[in-house]
C-alpha cells in the first residue's frame, strides 16, 4: 500500500478524480457492478478508497470487514443533489474508531 488511491463511483463522480491521475472506477446503477469494483479496489491493495455515497450503500457489506482496520482508509462522499446520509453515518463511525467519542451523538 503505496499511498495508492481508487475512487469509486458513477463517471460524473470519477472523472475529475482521474484527471488526477488516481485509479477511478466507474459504475453505472448495477448493483453487482459496484460489488464487483469494490473486490477489485480490495485486492488492489489501496491506502484510500473513496467511494461515492450512492454507490457505498451498494458495496456497504464488502467495505464493513476491512474498514475496522486502520488500513486502507474507506471514506464516503456525498454526490447526489440530496445528501442521504450514509455519508454522515460512515465518518461518525470512522472518528467513533478513532477516538471512541460518538461525535453526532444527540446531547
């Protein structure tokens, strides 16, 4: 792990990521497709992995084993007109991890 990088997510979302020259995958609305991509990203032994929110809640359960580690770092961004959330859900676990404080806990 090289400080390489994969960014997942529809071709709107990748494209400016591979202008970068970072490792994109783009998908389309199949769920399988996004499934199979987040395999690949897994064995491609990236340090970061950043992943469209739309496309996370499709590839949540092949994500979830390897995002208790500290390596690679899975982070999800918010990419819809509407933000639903997942995005949100996904750094309040991550910083729960890291500091075992729930950040967006209701006082």
């Amino acid at each position: 792990m090289n400080g390489k990088v994969a960014v997942l997510g529809s071709s709107d979302f990748v494209m400016p990521f591979a202008a970068l020259g970072l490792d994109t995958y783009p998908v389309g609305d199949s769920t399988d497709e996004a499934i199979e991509n987040a395999k690949t990203i897994i064995e491609g032994k990236y340090a970061l992995i950043v992943v469209a929110e739309n496309v996370a809640k499709k590839t949540a359960d092949v994500f979830e084993t390897i995002q208790k580690k500290a390596m690679p770092c899975v982070t999800v961004v918010p990419f819809t007109t509407e933000p639903e959330g997942f995005a949100t859900k996904s750094l309040g676990h991550a910083l729960r991890m890291a500091t075992g404080i729930d950040i967006f806990q209701n006082s």
